[in-house]
C-alpha cells in the first residue's frame, strides 16, 4: 500500500487534545500535502466544527491507515478502501497516537475507523447513536465520514445526512463539556445555547 503512495500521513493537533477525530486513510490531497482532512472531506469537516461550536486547532485529526491507496485512472487517483490486513497492519500507528494524546473522547469518522477502534462486524447506523468505551475509559462516538456527504448524489440525502452529521458532532461537544476539566474551546458566535 504505501509503495505508490506519495507519503505516510500521520495525525496533527494538539499533544492532549480532548478529542480525537480518525478517518479512514489520507485522500489525495492529504497525500499530496502530507496532512490530514486538507481536501475536500476535510473542508466538510471544518465547516460542521464550526457549525456545532468546537475549534479544529483543540481537535486532534488522524486515520486508521496511514497511507492513500488508489487506483491509477489516467492522471487521477482514485480511492480505493483499504482492506483488514491493511487496517491491521496501521493500527499500531494509531495506538500510538492515542496513547500520546490521551484524547478523552473518540469519533470514527466512517466504517474503517470504526471497525479499526471498535473490531468489525456493526455498521455506522447501529454505532452512530450508540457511544462505547474503550478498555481505557476513552469514549468512542462514530458518525459518517465528511466524504460520504460529498459522494450522495441525492443532495435532498445529503443535506438530511449533513444534519445528522451535524448532530453528530454538537453531541461529542456536549459530551467534553459535562466532564470535569474536559472543556472544549468554543466560539460562542457560533455554539447553540
């Protein structure tokens, strides 16, 4: 997998972020960049932070598989899921992030992160409103990958899955804020009462 990558992607964010967002790999231009949710997924992402109150620089991002694998078509790249071996195969990369940054709250964004945390076997909908907790006390919330969003054809589901999408974020800010000394930095401006 990483053979035709441009480079390994690590996550970026604060030392002892209180929450920790996994994707699934890094898009192409993540790859390109060399840092995580900088495409278009990561734009989504940026906006429904905002949206919901929580500040992206207080937020630790990284992805289970830490290289972009794709299929060659012409001059682009085309995403290509990474399979369980692969999963498997970066999870020590990701254990070593948690056990750096101590996050006291988990969002698998989208299957791959949530079968990379939590083993295979659920789906995003039995997950989503659902949060579980690790062997070490870290919280897991799963919520749909921003990337899923863009790729609905029916924009009418789009705009229903975004809202959830939505949701899904404002209840992880909630969830920081009712623990003690686990706040998370706001902007008022933008946060529900």
């Amino acid at each position: 997998m990483y053979e035709n990558a441009t480079q390994v992607v690590f996550g970026e964010g604060p030392s002892q972020a209180p929450i920790m967002m996994v994707g699934e790999q890094p898009g192409d231009r993540e790859d390109i960049e060399g840092h995580p949710f900088v495409g278009p997924a990561g734009k989504v992402l940026d906006q429904v932070l905002i949206e919901v109150g929580i500040d992206r620089t207080k937020v630790f991002v990284t992805n289970a598989v830490k290289h972009f694998k794709f299929a060659p078509r012409g001059k682009r790249r085309l995403h290509q899921k990474p399979n369980g071996g692969e999963i498997s195969a970066c999870r020590f990369w990701l254990d070593h992030e948690r056990a750096l940054v101590r996050p006291k709250v988990i969002v698998a964004l989208g299957a791959t992160a949530a079968q990379s945390l939590l083993g295979s076997g659920a789906t995003i909908s039995q997950l989503r409103d659902a949060p579980r907790e690790l062997d070490d006390g870290t919280m897991v919330f799963v919520a749909v990958h921003p990337s899923y969003l863009l790729r609905m054809p029916d924009r009418t589901k789009a705009a229903k899955e975004r809202k959830a999408f939505t949701r899904d974020l404002g209840a992880v800010r909630h969830y920081v804020e009712s623990i003690k000394g686990g706040r998370v930095a706001l902007d008022r401006k933008n946060a529900d009462p």
